[in-house]
C-alpha cells in the first residue's frame, strides 16, 4: 500500500462509497464518529482495529468517550490523505457493521 499523498479531488472520490466519512475542510485528513450501544462495544471496536492497525502499521487518532469512538485517519510523513487511510477506514466500517 501506498503512502503517497492524495490530491483532494482522489480523496473526495475515494470517500464515496465509505459511509459516515468525511474530508476535512483542509483535506489533510478524513473523520468518522462510530456510536455503540454501550463502552464494551466501543471498546471491542478499537481493539479490533489496533490489531489491524498494527499489521498496517498504520495508527489513528481516535478517541473513545463511554460509547462513542471519534477518528481522524491521516499518514503523517505524506502530510495527508494516503491509501492506507481509506484502507483503514474501509477496515472500521465493516468492523462496525459486522
């Protein structure tokens, strides 16, 4: 997987078959807020997702308050949008409907 950098034209495409997501105003990163029915649910989420994450080698920033999981997926070094962030967010969003 690739850690060039997406121009904003490649994110936005990219994003429209990923439910929930969206592209920051400046297009450096994209975001999605998960909401479970209780912390266990969210809790189980990112640690199926810090274990694909590892393998990627490819690390969000989330958080996670009780039941709500916040992400912003982006590749530092490229100082953007990469592959490995719509890989990533393709990873979350079957994680979360499966």
């Amino acid at each position: 997987m690739t850690r060039e950098k997406l121009g904003r034209q490649a994110a936005e495409a990219a994003l429209t078959g990923l439910d929930g997501w969206t592209l920051a105003q400046d297009g450096a990163s994209i975001g999605r807020t998960f909401t479970f029915n209780n912390f266990s649910e969210a809790f189980a989420f990112m640690t199926r997702v810090a274990l694909a994450a590892e393998k990627m080698d490819h690390h969000p920033d989330w958080s996670n308050v009780y039941k709500t999981v916040v992400v912003t997926l982006n590749t530092h070094d490229a100082g953007g949008v990469t592959a490995l962030d719509i890989e990533l967010a393709k990873k979350m969003n079957r994680y979360f409907g499966g």
